[in-house]
C-alpha cells in the first residue's frame, strides 16, 4: 500500500534529502487497537518527499497479510524522527475513509468463511430417543480397607472348639461331637518341628509326622534356603539370616539407640554380610535414604532434603571424602539448582562410530546469563533489530551486551546506536548508506538473577543428615 509525505522540522522547514526514520501502525475501531507495527528509514527528495510502501517494512508487531479490512473502520498512523533514529517527534493519525480495495478483493466473494454470528436462541427439546445398549463392565473398584485381627484357637473343658477374636469381638463357639470310641481319628494339635537336611518336618500331637523334601541341588551359594532369627541386641531391633545377613531396625539420629518396634522405629539399616550398613533409611524430621560403599566409609548417595529445610528436596552424590561433588536440590526461595565440581556437559553419540560418543561442556560465567543472535541487514545504512518475545521475557533490563560482524567487505563499520528491551538500533559508520547483512548475538543478565551470588557459604547446598555416622 503507497503512501507519501512531506517532512518539515520544528521551524516549518523542509527536510530534503534526508534519511529519517518513521514507524507506520494501521489502528482498527473507535478505540484505535494497533493491529499491525512496522518501521522504515526512507530518504525525502529535495523538496522533503518521501514515498514507502506500507507493509514492506520492518515488522514491529502484527501481520499485514491477516488484516481483515472488512472489520473497518482503520487508521493509519504514522510518527517521524527527522534525525532518522526513532525519537518520534512528529506524529498524524488518518482514518481510511476506503480501504485498500485489491487486499479487500482477495478475501470477498471468495469460499473463506466470514467472521462467526452470534449464536440464535435455544430450540425446543426434542423427543427422547429410545434407550441404547448397555455399555461394558466398568473396571473393578480398588479393594477395600479392612482391620486386621488376631484369631485365637483353644479346646474347652466340654470338647468344644473356641475362636477368639482380637478388638473385644464375641467369641466363636463349634461344637465337635466326638462320641466314637476310635482312637485314631480324634483332634490333633499340629506344628512345624524342625528344618534339616533339606527336609521341613511337620509333626501331630500324638507322635505321628508328615517330612517335606527341598530340592536346593545347585551350587549358587546365594540362593540357599535360610533361617530368620528374631533378636533384640540391646542396641536395634534385628532380623538375622542364617549366612550372617541382618536387617537391623532403630531408632535416629544415631548411635547409641534403644530398642524398638517396627511401628515407632525412625530407621532402617541393611547390612551387607560384613556387617557394614551399605543402605539407611531415616524418618527423623524429612525422610532420607543414604547409600554407603561397601565399607560403610564413605557416602555415595543422598536422597534428603535441604539441610535447615524440611520441605526442599536434595540429591547429591560423594566423593571418598563425602565431598557431595554433584547433585540438585530445591534452595530457599524455591528456586531448583543443578550443581558439579567438575564442568557440566552433554553428551550424544557419534554417528557412525559405535564405540565413541562426543562430550560438549557448557559455558560458564560469573553471572545467569541468556543470548540471542541473529542475522539482520542494513536499509540505507540502518536498521533495528527486535527481539524475539520469549527473550524479551527472560532478560533483566539491564547488563545488556551486543556484538556485530559485518559481512561485507565494503562496510565502513557499524554501531549500535540505542538499546532497549525489545531490541537496538544499528547504524553504519561514517554516515554510511550501506544495504548488506550482518550478524549479530545479544548477552543479557536473567531477569530475577540480577544479584546472582558468586562466592558463598560451605555450608549453603548441602544435605540434611550429614551429621548421622
């Protein structure tokens, strides 16, 4: 769409021969909405004319193409720096008294749909239909939660069987008549005997018993069947097994404890057959679970929370010296870290050679930082260049840096005029007028980071229940 104007300065003088700049935005409605934002840098003639093409311009916001005309009424409006930067110091709004017939055209009498209608009142409900099929089984529902109960067994003085019921509930009463006077078929108190030789014994109360063979043939020494002993060492509760494992239960945050049950306990250790506690598990304040080596010397794994904070989760891994030297964890104003002593990577493997893969380490700084970059070209010596939204969302306001490489090798150099946060202006030296590309990349501090701290505490990241031995 053409349009022209004559540029005067503040003196009512003409502006010839002069590269100004302009932003053009097309307005919809009373309340004048910016629809579609470009800027331009033309050149006026000598009698301070210039004439551009609205809609070929440098794109601010909006898209030229999707204006639907027919939603009218429009305006344009257009403000002019006559030094050519974008300190817009004149300024005229016009309403289109027609629009641009031809983009009107491509859009009317065509098959594209216009804009929805309101929608028309409800009708009358109709009939109902007639039932459907029935649908399929649903899924079954989870079990229910019942309460466990002990039952009791015993023999009355009169022949009867008793069943009591743990929680007060009434006891039940059989009545076994026995009244035959044959010896063998009377009631019998069975229990488990012995477990030797591979053999699991079941014995009746009047002498006779039933033996079970095991077949453990194999050589693996570690599948064998084994006994559980139940023991209170004065320190834990434990449960051994018969080739020197044990699972010990006890109670936090460290040695000495005093024995306990499994429902009040506030940790778990399992040893390893050596007797070193390879795995522990606490309930004291957060809940933790800490891999050691076989050794029980060092601390391989963390799984926490912050030290001083019950709520923030921590996961770290150690050194030999319980150096934790990688990890993640939730710090104090809810903000998730990653953390290494070493350099942070990415890794991918290498096309083409099963037996390499490649490493890449990430850039590090003193500072939370994010880039942007790009390729651009000059329009008579300058151009601005926006931001993308995303990172005009991520970027503080300020510590903003920008670095150019002109790629021609006519270019008199290049400046960057003015920054802001949606993006900076670029000019070539020396009043130059040239119309070539370059790139350009943008480093700015992360908004929320602006005070990001470099040296501090030891203490700060680290688990809670570093202190258990």
């Amino acid at each position: 769409m053409s349009y022209q104007s004559v540029v005067r300065n503040a003196a009512n003088e003409l502006v010839g021969n002069t590269g100004v700049g302009m932003q053009i935005s097309i307005l919809q409605g009373a309340s004048n909405t910016p629809v579609y934002v470009e800027r331009q840098f033309p050149t006026t003639n000598s009698n301070g004319l210039l004439s551009i093409r609205i809609g070929s311009g440098t794109i601010v916001s909006g898209d030229f193409a999707a204006i639907y005309w027919s939603m009218g009424p429009y305006s344009i409006k257009t403000e002019t720096d006559p030094n050519g930067g974008s300190n817009y110091t004149i300024s005229g709004t016009s309403q289109m008294l027609s629009v641009p017939y031809a983009l009107f055209a491509e859009t009317s009498g065509s098959s594209q749909p216009g804009p929805e209608g309101p929608a028309g009142e409800d009708g009358e409900d109709g009939e109902d239909g007639e039932d459907g099929e029935d649908g399929e089984d649903g899924e079954d529902g989870e079990d229910g939660v019942g309460i466990a109960q002990d039952l009791f067994m015993s023999m009355t003085g009169n022949g009867d069987i008793q069943i009591d019921i743990s929680g007060g509930t009434s006891d039940v009463f059989f009545d076994v008549k026995d009244d035959d006077s044959n010896p063998t078929n009377e009631l019998q108190d069975i229990f488990l005997a012995t477990f030797s030789n591979n053999e699991v014994l079941i014995e009746i109360e009047n002498g006779n018993s039933v033996a079970f063979s095991i077949d453990d043939s194999d050589p693996d020494p570690f599948n064998e069947i084994q006994e559980l002993d139940f023991n209170d060492d004065g320190i834990g509760f434990n449960i051994g097994l018969r080739n020197s494992g044990i699972v010990q239960f006890w109670e936090a945050p460290f040695h000495p404890m005093k024995p306990i049950n499994l429902s009040g306990g506030n940790g778990i250790n399992i040893q390893n057959p050596f007797g070193s506690d390879v795995v522990q598990i606490f309930g004291n304040g957060g809940g933790a679970i800490i891999l050691n080596s076989i050794d029980q010397q060092s601390r391989n794994v963390w799984l926490t929370n912050l030290n001083g904070f019950e709520n923030n989760g921590f996961l770290g891994v150690s050194d030999i010296n319980n150096n934790n030297v990688a990890g993640a964890f939730v710090d104090a104003n809810g903000d998730g870290l990653l953390f290494c002593t070493g350099a942070k990577h990415f890794k991918m493997d290498y096309p083409g050679k099963a037996d390499k893969s490649i490493w890449y380490a990430s850039v590090e700084g003193p500072e939370a930082a994010a880039y942007e970059r790009g390729t651009a070209t000059l329009e008579n010596g300058e151009i601005f260049v926006p931001f993308s939204d995303h990172f005009q969302l991520v970027i503080a306001k300020k510590g903003m840096t920008v670095m150019l490489t002109p790629l021609s090798g006519e270019s008199q150099g290049l400046a960057v005029v003015e920054k802001t946060s949606e993006g900076f202006m670029v000019k070539e030296l020396h009043k130059g007028s040239g119309n070539y590309s370059f790139d350009w990349e943008v480093k700015c501090v992360r908004a929320g980071f602006e005070n990001y701290q470099v040296i501090r505490e030891r203490s700060f990241g680290m688990p809670a229940n570093s202190e258990i031995k």
